[in-house]
C-alpha cells in the first residue's frame, strides 16, 4: 500500500479520496428510494426544511465526531472506545463491539438486496426491461428459492474483491470512478423525468410545504432517514477516519460529503416523484409505494416511455454504483475490526466476512421463498435483521460515541483534532450538538422506532 500511516494502517491518499470514498458509504439504496418515499409521505417541502436543518446541526456534529474520534486514535471502533476505557467506564468496550456488530449485522442483507438490483439491471442491459415491468415479476423473483442467492453472491463477490485490493488500491480507487458517474447520470435521469407531461405536479408536490402534515413524526422521519443515510452510528465513519490523513481539513470534508450526499437524495426525489406522478395520472398516493417505486412502479414507468430500455439501464447502474460504494464502506469497516483486533490478514478477514455474508444472507432470501412461514414479532428474517441492526443498534452505538466523547475523551481533545487542520468555524455547534442535540435526537429517535415496530404509534 503506497500510502500509511506511522503504525502501518493504509490511508486514503488525500482529502479528495477520503471524500468520495465517505460519500460512497453516505450514497446508498436509502437516498435513492427511502429519501423520496419519506419527503412526499411528511409534506415535501417541510420535510426537506427540517432535513436540512438537521443536516447542518445534528448530521454535520456526528459525522466530525466519529471521523476525528477514528483519526486522533488511528484505530476501528473497538479500539477507538477501548483506548480511553478504564474501571469507572466499563461501557466502553461494550460500545466498540456494538459499533462494529451493527456493520456485520447489515452487510448480508444489504448485498441481498444489491443482488436485486445486480438482476434488475442485468434485465434492462440484456433488453428484458419489458419482462421487468411486467406485473408479479419482483414477487416471483424475490420469492424463488435460488436465483435471488446467485444474484446476491456475484454482488457480495465484486464488494469483497474490492476490498481485497485495500484502501488505496481498492476502496479508494472504486469510489473516484463510481461517485462522479452516480452523480452524472442521477442527474440525466432527474432532468428526464421532469420534462415528462405531468410532471410538473410531482415537483410541486415534492418541493412546496404541506404544513398540515407537520408533526413530531416529520422530525423523526427526517432525522432517521439522514441517521440511516450519513451512516452514523455504524463503526464506518470511525474506520475511515482512521484512514485520514492529519493534514485533511475534516470540517470542509464534511460540509462536502453532505452536500454530495444531500444532492443525491435531492435527484432521487426529483427523479422519481415527478415520474410516479406524470405516469399514474397525477394520484399521489403512488409515491407511497416504498421500495416498490424501484422495484415495481419506476420500471413500468421506464416501460411507458420512449428509449424507456436505455434510460432504465442507466438508472439501474447507477443505483448499482450507489448499492456497491455503499456495501464496499459496511464491509471494510467489518474487515478493519478483524485485522485490529484478531490480527488477520487483509484476505482472511475479507473471507470470513464473505462467508459470514452468505451464512446470513442466505435465510434472509428464503424468508421470501422457502422459509416465508418464519415470522419473528411480524417481521420476515430481513426485517428483523434490519430492524436489529437500524432502529435499535445504529442509534444507541451514536448514542454512546456521544457519550464518550463528552463525558470520558473530553470535547475539547477532538475539538482540538479537528483544530490541528481545520479553521473549524462550527466549533459551537459541535459542541453543543455532541453535548445535548444528538443524544435527546439519538434517543428519540430509539424509542420512537421500538414503539412503531411494537404498533404503538405510527409513523
């Protein structure tokens, strides 16, 4: 590895590097079709106004404090909270293996789902978009036995021959072509869909407020779609700070990757909203379709259009290109705690995690098939797992690292890590967002997941 750091553990080669690589992780399945299923669902313009807020306060504080918490230890999650863990602080060491659980926990669901879109997009290349249009085509698929797992292993094989080529070579490398080519062709398809008749109903109704559908829920849809979104609270952001180099401005860097992230999920919302509505006929209640927008509704929409074949191959590669940057992040983070702590090779540690992958993966596709009877709390296995992994795990490790930075590390020492390469204009609401925002949001955010997953409200 050409670039590393004292101790010998690879870094990005610079500060453009670590950006793409961060937005690769951010860029996932979730802006692509969570984001805009959530901002029409909370009111469209007011979603995206309390989005942005939070953006700017809440997201922008947790992702400068897990980055500069990886980069001043040099060390994965387990690690990073183990260094500073002592007797009166025994949580500690529970916290670094929380942190580094929950990537574990997602990756095989996440490139199941990659595998679905490795389908879709192997469909509309070899000119099968009218058969992927076709009505119970992604029932029948997700619920055959065997062909879901193919599709999901050749996804899990081209994140883990990535990650086998290490952080430059591998990491790095894939993300500097994959996110300028995501952005490129988010944007073609966005501008074809809002030039479709109709569309312009879907604009409206994605970007001016609905202030009668403002309500606490609409704060914690729009925090836990950028919870979910910026990968917080994952070991990620920990892992690649690690990565850092010290002379990498971590406050511009991060003003950058939510920006890059925010204008993803933006053109996903302009790409598919105004499309659901210009070939439904103006009804809205199609935008609450969830992944069926991308599944089901968007390929029908390709199929109605002219050159529909040619624009649905170029959405599906660069939903691929979002899916794999994304999984790429999840498994170095998995493979990063598997070096550190049991001292592995680079490929044995990529092996078992590719293993493990399959192992876990495998129920969560039978879970539509085969094994569709297994029900846990009404969830199909994938849904547990997700749920496990999203609405439990992911907010109570941010939780933690908030913990531990402002009660046991000292907000002053990152303040002081950021400080060493950055002007760091936004040291007061750093400080004020680790200290009180992001743990009552974290928290809120926790309870309100259990209790819609247990019927109590809904969100």
């Amino acid at each position: 590895m050409s670039q590393s750091s004292p101790s010998g553990r690879g870094l990005f080669s610079g500060n453009l590097g670590y950006i793409l690589a961060v937005a690769g992780s951010a860029v996932g399945l979730g802006n692509i079709w969570r984001f805009p299923y959530l901002a029409a669902k909370y009111g469209g313009g007011i979603f995206l106004l309390v989005y942005f807020l939070l953006l700017f306060t809440f997201g922008y504080a947790l992702i400068m404090a897990e980055t500069s918490l990886g980069r001043n230890t040099r060390l994965s999650p387990v690690g990073a909270y183990r260094s500073f863990a002592d007797k009166q602080h025994p949580f500690l060491k529970i916290g670094g293996w929380l942190n580094a659980i929950v990537p574990m926990i997602i990756l095989p669901y996440y490139c199941l789902i990659g595998g679905w879109i490795v389908k879709y997009m192997f469909e509309y290349v070899t000119g099968g978009g009218t058969a992927a249009a076709a009505d119970g085509f992604f029932v029948g698929f997700i619920t055959s036995n065997f062909t879901p797992v193919f599709w999901h292993l050749l996804f899990l094989g081209c994140t883990a021959l990535i990650i086998l080529k290490g952080v430059e070579k591998g990491v790095e490398r894939a993300s500097v072509v994959m996110m300028p080519i995501l952005l490129v062709l988010a944007f073609v398809v966005a501008v074809y869909s809002m030039t479709r008749p109709g569309a312009g109903a879907g604009i409206a109704y994605y970007l001016i407020p609905d202030f009668s559908k403002f309500s606490i829920m609409t704060v914690v849809a729009a925090c836990g779609q950028l919870f979910f979104s910026l990968s917080v609270g994952m070991g990620i952001l920990i892992t690649y700070g690690s990565y850092m180099k010290k002379d990498v401005d971590v406050e511009k860097a991060t003003i950058r990757i939510g920006f890059m992230d925010t204008t993803v999920a933006m053109l996903a919302g302009f790409m598919i909203i105004p499309a659901v509505f210009a070939f439904s006929g103006g009804d809205a209640t199609a935008v609450n379709a969830g992944p069926g927008l991308m599944f089901i509704t968007i390929p029908k929409v390709f199929e109605s259009m002219g050159m529909g074949t040619i624009i649905g191959t170029a959405f599906f590669v660069m939903v691929f290109f979002a899916a794999l940057t994304s999984s790429i992040s999840i498994l170095e983070t998995c493979v990063s705690t598997l070096t550190d702590e049991l001292k592995w090779s680079r490929k044995r540690a990529t092996m078992f995690m590719f293993f493990e992958a399959i192992a876990l993966g495998v129920p969560c596709s039978l879970g539509f098939g085969a094994w569709d009877f297994i029900s846990i709390a009404g969830l199909s296995i994938l849904d547990m797992m997700d749920f496990l992994a999203s609405s439990i795990l992911c907010p109570l490790c941010a939780l933690l690292t908030c913990l531990l930075i402002s009660r046991v590390v000292g907000i002053q020492k990152l303040i002081d890590e950021i400080k060493s390469s950055s002007a760091f204009r936004g040291e007061n609401v750093f400080r004020f967002c680790v200290t009180y925002l992001a743990p009552v949001i974290l928290t809120l955010v926790f309870l309100s997941s259990v209790a819609a997953t247990l019927g109590f409200i809904k969100i």
